[in-house]
C-alpha cells in the first residue's frame, strides 16, 4: 500500500502571546474530518508540571506524541489528534505549572482523505548547559517509510529571533513577541532509512532550550471501487476517434489510478482496449479523483462503421491497486458523421446587414439533421471557431433547417462557421466560409414637413424639419447631413466636415430643429445620407418643394369646395421657411438651444471693429469675422431689459458662458463673445427701458466671432 502524501493545511494557529493562566488554551478552526492535529506545548517555568491533558479543538481524542519535563527548566510536548468536527474551537491544555510562561502552536495536516494517524519514532532534547548557542538541531529520527511527517518543537529560554535553516521545511514562530519564542518545523519529504534532524539559528541566543520531535504516519482504509457510471454515446463515426465519458465511484477515499475498457459486437466475444484491441484484459493507467468524470478515447478506424457494439469500463483505485468491476454494458452504433457545406453567403454580399447562411449535408443512411449550430468572427479567425472576434452565435439550435439569417453589425471581412447533428447525436466537423459584407448608397431621403416657428420652451425661433429616412440595414452606420440654402449645414448635421448624426436603425420619421437662422430671412433646406463606408444617398429635393398648404387643382369651374372630381394639383409651388423672434431678441449657446434667454433692447449700438482697434483682453474667444478690408466684424453694447426675475435669471446664466453665443433680432443674427464682470455675479441696474419699465436691465457687450 503506497504512503499517502501528507501535506499542511493553511498556515496554522501560534498563541498571539505567552499565558500563565491554566488551563491554557488556544483557538483553531479544523478544516476537514480525519486530518490531523499536531499541537506544540512549552513552559519555561522551574517549577513546571507535564501536561495531564489536552481536550478540544474538534479532536475526541488526543494523544502524546513526545514529551519533556526537566526539572528547574521546563516543560515540552507534541500532541497529535485526529479531527472529528469541523470550524471554530478551543483547544484546552490542563496540567502545566503556573511559574513560567506557556505557550501553545497548533498545525492542521491532511493525507488526501479520512486517516488514521500514529506515531512511528518520538525524542527530544534538553540543552541547559547556558552555553546560549545560535544555531542547533532538531531530534535526529529516522522514518520506516518514506513520506512520514516529521513535527519538531522547540523553545527558547529566555531567546528569540528563531528561524528554521533546513530546506524542504515549514515554520512557524510563536509569540512573536518577546520575551519567549518557539519554533515549530514540519515536512513530509523524508525518505526511508535516512535519518532526519532538521536545523534552527536565533538572532538572540537562548541561554538552552528544549526540543521535542515525532514522525507521524497516516493510514487511509482501501476497499474495492464501485462500477464506473457510464454516459451513453448514441451513435459514432467508427473513421475518427470516439470519445467515451465515465465517472470514478469509489468507496474509499483513494484516487482512480487506472481503467479497463472491453467491447463486443451482438453475440461475439468481449475485446479489450490496449492502445489496440486485445483478447485479455489490460489495465490503462489513468488518474481521477473520487467522484470525476474522466474520458477514454478510442482511437480511429479500430472499430467498423455499420455495427452496434457493446462497451463497459472497470476501475482500479490507487491505495491498495484494487479492481473493480465492469459497468453495465452500454451500445453504440457506428455510422458515417455528418458532412456540412456551406453554400452562402457568397465570397462578396453586397447590400445586407443580414446576409443569409446556407448549407448542404451529407447524413448517413437513414439519418436526419436535428440540430445546427452558426457562429461568425471578424478579426483573426481560424479554420474552428475561438481565434476572431465573435460577431453573432446562434447556439445549438434545434432544427432541420439549412439557411439561417444572421445580422453583422458593420460592412467588413467576416468568416462564418456551421455545424451540425444527426439522428443519434453524431455531430459534424466545422466547416467555414469567408466572405465581405458591403454596403449600398443609403435611399435618398424625403421631406414630410419643413415649418418655421418658434420652440415652445424658450421662444427662440427655429425651422423644425421632418424628413423619411432609410438606412443600410447596418445599425448606427447611416448619418443624416441637412444643407440651408445659405450654404450653412444645419448644427449636428453637417457633412463632408463637422459633426454628424446617426440615424434610428431601419430608419423611419426623423426631426431635424435648426436654431441658427437670421429672422426675418427665407430658406429652403435639402438632406443626404452617408453610409459606411463613405458612400452617400443622392441629395434630396429642396423643402421649397413642399406645398406651403394643401390645395386642388379647379378643374370644375362652378367648383363649390366640394372636391368633387378634383385631382391633386400636379405642380406645387415652393415654400420658403422665415422665422420670427416676435420683436424680442435672444441669446443663446448654440450647441445647446435649451439655454436660449429672452429679452428687449432698451438700447442696441454696433460699430465695426477695426482690425488695429484693441479690446478687452479676455483670451481666446474664437476666429474674429473679417467684414471688410481691415475689418474684424463688429461689437456693441446692449442694454438688455427682462420682464421676469425668472428671465433675468436665464439671461445672466447666458451671460456667464465665455464660449461663442448665438445672438438674434427681429432682423439680425451675429456669433458673439460677451464681455461681462468674469470675476462675479454680473450687476444688473434697475433703471427703466426706453420702452417700458422690466423686472431689471443687464447691460453687456459683445465682438463679433466666426459660428462654431
């Protein structure tokens, strides 16, 4: 029977400080019922006691595995006891005199399963000639087998600053604290006949000390394992290799160490695989913890296509090398796997977001598709799915159908891959196509309305148009450019430069707002779309094409209205868009409308602006306009008059913006900077407007600047 492998469990529990008060205890945490664990006890008193017992800990019952009392110096101890409960506990330790301090370690071991645990060879030793050495040894033991664990103890009077100077050992210190320390070693790579006494060093040389040391071996029970359950195979492809799942069910706590596999046709003679088959049994070696699953491949072309065959596994445990028996035997046939061709999407499609996946199959006899199985990747894609970026995967789908529609999110190179099942679950390999997916020139879009007014929030007026638009089929790769007849795109809209929007996917009713027209001035507007890649819808027909009003055509002079007989007029006349301010004046951050601040002029002055003029020197404030030869556009001072304290409170929110404004009049339209007091609140005067008396008057200037 092998040695079980012995190994700590977590980094053990050292009492935190020396105690004097009896009993003594220290709290653990078991991990696993029928582990081990090994508790060092020291006392440095003169008039110390050996321990009379040791209770606690998750442990029934303990025992010792060495210890030490010598008189006028101390006492030291190794106890060991197997767990019989898991989580927190209290180990107590009863018997230790009181004169001197105590002090507890505790380590938790495992053998890979429940054990039983005892005691091979034990000793200590006693060094109290005050020679206060700095380095020395463990107890010298010498294992019957190789892998028994070695625990060693060891205190220091009156000495601290231990460590363990042999390779291959653990340790732990206990206290940390000064004035007592001890150091407990452990490791179970020992070797049979080799005797082992691991070092120590301590940066404070005790004047003596005292060690104690046990080897200790586990011994886990064997017994025979239990038959392997078997997972069905349905049907498989005698040409390639077959896969077989099994799960390990022992009855002891050993892992699998191999397997037997046999099998037979109906009414011949069971053969057993050995790389090939044989006609003895033959025991593979394979490892398997309790309760896995593992897997036994049979290798190809072994077995032939168009039989049913029988098969069954057995198990050998690796504790005592026992066998178990065979399985239950479970059938299989062996027939071709099926074989898919895809024969879409071609090389190129041009013109889908959805392009459509087609394939072909070979079945075997009798057979039928049941399931399919689609994944497309862009990027580094392979021969198998995994190595691309995935775009979209079906799943296992269950289906006899041979076309699928997937969706790309993007015009660009992809690679698609489909699978499928037969009756009796045999699947196919992968098979794969590239292929480019393009995009079309979007549908030229069309006017549903174009009206002026003015918005309902703010009163600023706006041209609201609403145009039918369609995309590519490609989500968020179709963007909306509006052109006004001045030659200005409209905010948000603006192409070939400039910031432009994305249409709703599949398209439909969208609503362009346009903030920045000069009152009082006509416009017509016309529309493009741009898709991904650069590839444009032809311009739209002009708004001016809309009819300002419904309206027929006469073609009844004695018409009444009634529209009897009438037909829509087949030629409609232009309709210019003109918006009003309603004789107030705005301002406004063009890029967000929703700032828009109403007011009345009690005063507006505006003078050109020479280009050797100075003035206040703000910072950047954008592009000054060039209006003439030498000229950078104009400034003026306005004084603003507002009717509410909620209007001046806009306005003066408008006013704190150092960017580029919109401002408007009943006729006039300018981007300006604002000058303002930028170090505060700007101070607003309570004199009356020449037109009438307001809330306040808040009184700025402005420059001329270029649209943003």
């Amino acid at each position: 029977m092998p040695t079980p492998l012995i190994l700590p469990v977590g980094d053990g529990w050292p009492i935190p400080a020396a105690t004097n008060s009896s009993p003594a205890t220290l709290s653990v945490s078991p991990s696993a019922v029928g582990n081990v664990l090994v508790l060092g006890i020291a006392n440095n008193g003169a008039a110390s006691a050996a321990v009379s017992g040791v209770t606690g800990g998750g442990v029934t019952t303990w025992a010792k595995a060495e210890g030490h009392l010598y008189s006028g110096y101390g006492d030291i101890e190794l106890w060991f006891g197997a767990i019989t409960a898991t989580g927190p506990a209290s180990i107590s330790v009863a018997g230790m005199g009181l004169t001197g301090s105590q002090i507890l370690a505790c380590q938790e071991f495992t053998a890979g399963g429940p054990a039983t645990w005892a005691v091979d060879v034990a000793g200590y030793i006693a060094e109290t000639a005050l020679s206060s050495p700095a380095s020395g040894n463990y107890p010298s033991l010498t294992p019957a087998a190789s892998g028994e664990l070695y625990v060693g103890f060891l205190i220091g009077l009156s000495g601290t600053g231990f460590a363990c100077s042999s390779s291959g050992f653990a340790s732990m210190v206990a206290p940390v604290a000064i004035p007592q320390e001890t150091l407990m070693v452990y490791s179970s790579n020992t070797a049979v006949g080799v005797a082992t006494s691991p070092g120590w060093t301590s940066s404070n040389p005790p004047p003596d000390y005292l060690a104690a040391a046990a080897l200790l071996v586990a011994t886990r029970p064997t017994s025979t394992p239990s038959a392997p359950v078997l997972t069905a195979i349905g049907s498989a492809d005698a040409t390639a290799p077959i896969t077989v799942t099994a799960t390990y069910e022992p009855t002891d706590s050993w892992a699998m160490s191999a397997y037997a596999l046999r099998l037979k046709v109906s009414g011949g003679a069971y053969a057993y695989l050995a790389g090939a088959l044989q006609t003895t049994i033959a025991w593979n070696l394979l490892t398997a913890n309790p309760f896995a699953t593992f897997t036994v491949t049979i290798p190809a072309n072994i077995l032939r296509n168009g039989l049913t065959y029988y098969l069954s596994i057995a198990t050998q445990e690796s504790g005592a090398l026992l066998d178990g028996p065979f399985a239950a035997d479970i059938s299989f046939a062996t027939t071709p796997a099926p074989v898919v061709t895809i024969t879409a999407p071609a090389p190129v499609s041009v013109g889908s977001a959805s392009p459509g996946v087609s394939w072909t199959h070979v079945l075997a006899p009798g057979a039928s598709q049941t399931n399919y199985e689609i994944v497309a990747e862009s990027g580094s894609y392979g021969s198998v799915p995994g190595s691309g970026a995935r775009i979209y995967y079906t799943g296992v789908v269950a289906s006899s159908a041979t076309t699928v529609f997937g969706t790309v999110p993007q015009p660009g190179l992809y690679c698609v891959f489909v699978r499928i099942t037969q009756t009796g679950g045999q699947v196919s390999a992968w098979d794969s196509q590239v292929f480019v997916c393009e995009a079309t020139a979007p549908p030229t879009p069309t006017w549903v309305s174009a009206t002026a007014g003015n918005d309902p929030t703010t009163g600023a007026p706006r041209t609201t148009l609403v145009l039918s638009v369609s995309d590519t089929g490609f989500t968020g790769q179709c963007f909306l450019a509006v052109l006004r007849s001045d030659g200005a795109y409209v905010r948000g809209f603006g192409w070939p430069s400039g910031v432009y929007t994305p249409i709703p996917s599949g398209g439909g009713s969208f609503t362009v707002y346009d903030y920045e027209t000069v009152p009082g001035t006509s416009y017509t507007y016309t529309a493009q779309l741009l898709a991904w890649p650069p590839l444009t819808s032809l311009w739209s027909a002009s708004s001016g094409s809309l009819s300002a009003n419904p309206f027929y055509l006469w073609d009844d002079p004695s018409d009444t209205w009634d529209n009897a007989g009438d037909t829509w007029d087949s030629v409609i006349p232009l309709s210019q868009l003109t918006t009003t301010t309603n004789n107030a004046w705005f301002i406004l951050d063009p890029t967000n409308p929703a700032t828009a601040a109403q007011f009345f002029p009690g005063s507006v002055t505006f003078t050109d602006h020479e280009a050797a003029t100075t003035f206040e020197p703000l910072g950047t404030r954008g592009t000054l306009i060039k209006s003439g030869a030498g000229m950078k556009g104009r400034q003026g001072s306005i004084a603003a008059g507002v009717v509410t304290q909620a209007a001046y409170q806009q306005l003066r929110a408008v006013l704190l913006n150092t960017g580029t404004l919109l401002l408007q009049g009943p006729l006039e339209q300018q981007y300006v900077t604002v000058f303002g007091d930028r170090s505060g609140v700007l101070t607003p005067t309570t004199a009356a407007a020449p037109q009438g008396n307001y809330w306040d008057v808040i009184t700025f200037v402005t420059v001329e600047q270029t649209r943003p």
